[in-house]
C-alpha cells in the first residue's frame, strides 16, 4: 500500500510503521514510509531516507515506544500519551492510531509528534478520569499536611493500591556522591516483605546505577511481560535474576526529574500487568508533580542547613545554637538530662593569621573541628559559637561519660603540629540551668586559656574580653 499521499496530508511528524507479529527483535517494528516533517528529523537530506526499514535505522531503541506499538495494534485502538523524554530534554505528546492492514501477520500503524522544550499544562491534565481523580487525590494529599515525609507515605500508599502492586517506593538518588535513600514506601504486609533500606546495600546501589541505561533516557521502564523481562536481562542479567529469585514478575520505574537531573525514583513491584496503560498514564502525570515537591523540599532543607551550619568547618553556627538554646529555655525540644557542656578555643590562631595568613588560620579551625567531630553522635552537637570559639552539648550522658570526654579532649589539646586549644567544661551535676552551666564552661575555659598562653609567650593573646 502506498502511504505517501496519505501522509502528506499530516502537518505534524507522521510515519507509518508495521509491527510484523511473527518476527522478534529489531526486525519486529519498521518505519514503511514518513512525511517529509518526519524525514527531516532523522536524515540530513530527503532523499537519504529509506523505506521498510527497522526504526532503529533511525532512532536509538526504545522499548517503551516498541511496548506502546504492541499495545496499540494489539488492542486495536488509538493511545495518546505525553511525556518527558530525557533523550531530547523536551516533552514529547505521542499519537499512534491502527491501520487496515492486509497481511495477518503484519499490523499498521500512524506515529505522530510534537516535541516542546516545556511542559504544556492543558496536555499534561488531557487524561482519563479515572487517571485525573488519581492526581487529583495526590494533590490533595500533599496539601492536607505540614508533614512532608507523613505525606509522602500516604501518597504512595494510595499508588500501590492504584497499581494493584505489591510495593511502592520513592528512592532519593545522588549519583555524584553515590548516596540512595528511601524517601517513602508501603508493601502489602506480607510478612516476608522488608522495607527497602533494608536491601541498600552496595550491591543495590550498583543496581540502581543500571536504572539510567534501562531507560535510555526515556520516561520510564517497565516489565509488564516476559519480553520486557528478556530485554531488560540483556542489561542487567544480575538484577533480573534477583528479581525473579524474589518473585517480581512485573516492575515499573519512573525517574523524579528537576532542572534536568535526576533526583530520585518512584517503582512499583508486581504490580496487575492488565493496568500498564492505566499506570503508565498515572504515573507519568504524577512524577511529574512529585518531582517538584521532592525538589522544593530539598531546597528548603539546604537552605535550613545553610542557615544552620558553619560552611568552613561544618558544623552547626551561632544560629543553630541559638535556637538549640532557645528551644530548652521554652521546653519546645528539652536538652536530655544529665549533661554536660563543653567551650573549646584555639590557641594562637591572632598569631596565625597575622603570620602565616588566614587560610592557615581556617586550617586550624578546621583541624579543631575534625577533632570534635571524632566524638559525635546522636548525643553529641557540636556547634562553632564565634571565630575561634566551638562549644559541644552532650546529652543524656553521665559523669563518668563525661569524664573520658574530657580526659580524651586534654590529651588532643597539644599535640605536635596538630591545632592546640583550650578547655572549658561544666556537667549538669553541678547546675542543670543551660546558661549557668555555659557561664561556668566558658569561665573555665579563659583559666585554661590564660594559663597556656603563660607558657607560650611566643603566642599573642587575643582576648575577647
């Protein structure tokens, strides 16, 4: 059949292509002929373009646009779907409708696109009702809280359900720094099942990191069948036969993007083959909206940190202290009892900087901070409270706790090409009033200070007071 004039009759990219039922591979889907707008998207001149051949010719493989022909010619009926499309950094609206077709072992079909760089609303909400009362719902969810993380749970809970899908979860992905974290999850409460977490080991990060080349920079990656399971093993073997060994027969995985990076994923496991379309179309409207959630809250985290944290030694400011005080004088976030407080000064850092220059000053904080560092944990907050002043809280600890801190705190305190510093400290035994106990640390510490500075004359005493 000839289908150039037929085609010429489309203004927006058109081809016509066969999905030939009784061959396999790349030999299953071919581009039978294209419009011109089409040609100029894959040849550099009209008349390089062939006829019959594979699509690959023209494009790299996608095996969710190959699951989207099946679904169409399978079906016999028209799909419209709209998506991003990491490959081109664009958002792609996407046309197949069914062809006659005279040959039973071949079926036809009309593929036709538009490509924007930006996301076009009234598109994206261009949905089924069952898909918008969805959304719709995740919306609403998001709003209903001011616990981000509370409803992030629920979101992915009504997903799950949504899917028919034995698990649900958000990952947070940092590729730079190679750091995945689970953001939320719900299973089916089979008891055999354990959160995610629990499998983040090595071995899973290395999985994760094959995600990106499953997708090929598509919108997502989906396992509906057993051929999407033997394209995918061809790619990852490993993990396809851990997720067989694990009972996952069907598996969807969309990639959270913002600013053009990906941030993260939200995958659903086992979940009813029957619903692909349904989910696709679902998910792909809802990642997009979780993307900026997960990102705006991102950004504000970083911007509390930056708020809250000293960016030359990292470790909490002023600020942070301020408000860690503040919230035991109110009650808001009581300081666990017994504890104690502890001031550190550097020793000689005027000198220093005066010199030796600044940044051998900066090293010497930074090597006084490393030292306190060597001591933190969930009971131990370490903040810098002036420009050579550090200060720790350590909470719920005891005397003799205490005690070994300082003695370790001492034997640091003048080691050989090491930062030197002085010691002030004061334990709840002695007051549990924050502000008497810091008085009496950071008088401590000045006695201390005075009585180095008495065998390093070589040293220039700054003092603050």
């Amino acid at each position: 059949m000839n289908y150039k004039e037929f085609l010429s009759n489309f203004r927006r990219i058109a081809c016509v292509m066969s999905v030939n039922l009784d061959k396999e591979g790349d030999d299953r889907y071919y581009v039978v002929d294209a419009n011109d707008a089409y040609k100029r998207t894959v040849v550099k001149n009209l008349e390089d373009f062939e006829q019959n051949v594979p699509y690959t010719r023209y494009i790299p493989k996608a095996v969710n646009f190959e699951a989207l022909c099946d679904n169409c010619v399978n079906d016999d009926r028209p799909i419209h779907t709209y998506f991003d499309i990491e490959l081109y950094n664009a958002w792609m609206e996407v046309f197949l409708t069914p062809l006659e077709s005279d040959n039973p072992n071949k079926k036809m079909l009309l593929f036709s696109y538009e490509m924007n760089p930006k996301a076009d609303i009234d598109k994206l909400t261009d949905i089924s009702s069952e898909t918008a009362t969805n959304v719709l719902k995740t919306c609403l969810k998001l709003r209903e809280t001011d616990d981000f993380h509370k409803a992030m749970n629920s979101v992915i809970k009504d997903i799950r359900e949504q899917c028919g899908a034995k698990r649900c979860s958000v990952l947070l992905a940092d590729f730079e720094n190679r750091h995945y974290s689970m953001l939320a999850e719900d299973f089916d409460g089979d008891p055999e099942q354990f959160p995610l977490d629990f499998f983040i080991t090595d071995h899973f990060k290395k999985v994760i990191e094959t995600w990106p080349r499953l997708m090929n920079k598509s919108n997502c990656f989906i396992i509906a069948n057993q051929k999407d399971m033997d394209e995918a093993h061809k790619i990852a073997p490993e993990w396809m036969d851990s997720l067989k060994a694990n009972g996952v027969n069907t598996l969807v995985i969309f990639p959270l993007r913002s600013n053009n990076k990906t941030i993260g994923y939200i995958w659903a496991g086992n979940f009813i083959p029957e619903k692909t379309l349904m989910i696709k179309e679902t998910l792909s409207l809802t990642s997009f909206i979780l993307s900026t959630e997960i990102a705006n809250e991102q950004n504000i985290h970083k911007l509390k940190v930056m708020s809250m944290t000293d960016m030359l030694t990292g470790v909490y400011n002023r600020n942070a202290m301020n408000n860690r005080i503040s919230d035991e004088i109110t009650g808001n976030n009581a300081i666990k009892k017994p504890f104690g407080i502890f001031f550190i000064d550097v020793n000689g850092l005027k000198t220093v900087n005066d010199t030796k220059g600044h940044l051998a000053g900066d090293n010497l904080l930074k090597d006084v901070a490393s030292t306190l560092k060597e001591y933190q944990n969930e009971k131990k907050e370490i903040y810098r409270v002036g420009g050579d002043e550090f200060m720790v809280i350590s909470t719920d600890t005891s005397f003799d706790e205490f005690a070994k801190m300082k003695m370790s705190l001492i034997d640091k305190s003048e080691r050989p090409d090491r930062a030197h510093f002085a010691i002030g400290l004061c334990h709840s035994d002695e007051t549990d009033d924050i502000l008497k106990a810091m008085q009496k640390a950071d008088a401590r510490m000045y006695e201390v200070k005075a009585d180095y500075y008495s065998r390093h004359p070589e040293y220039v005493w700054h003092s603050k007071r």
